[in-house]
C-alpha cells in the first residue's frame, strides 16, 4: 500500500524550472497522467501569471 505519491505531481504542489539563470517558480494546478505533464500556474518576467501545459520532466518539485 502506498501512503504517498514519490515520483509524480499532485494539484497544488510547488515547482520550479531555472532557464537562463532565472528561476521561475510555478504551482501545479492539473495533472495529466494519460499524456505525462502537467498543467501549471507559473510567474512570467511580465509579472502577469501564465497557464500552460508542460511535459512532467521540464519541472521539478520544490522541496520543502
């Protein structure tokens, strides 16, 4: 029996992706298991929040 979910994404977990040096934060808001990714709420550099569909291995989790 498995008490909690180790390799995969759950709605509202915290990620973060660093592209260019910048870290870019985002909060997990739709899983797709079917398609392997993820739907993400995630801060663009034009401070407005962007929506998006991602492959799961392009994120990683925040470690709390």
């Amino acid at each position: 029996m498995e008490l909690f979910n180790t390799t995969g994404f759950e709605v509202d977990d915290k990620v973060f992706v660093i592209i260019d040096e910048k870290k870019y934060l985002g909060i997990v808001i739709k899983t797709d298991d079917k398609l392997d990714r993820i739907k993400v709420d995630y801060t663009a550099k034009s401070k407005e929040h962007r929506i998006d569909w991602f492959h799961k291995s392009f994120w990683r989790k925040v470690n709390n």
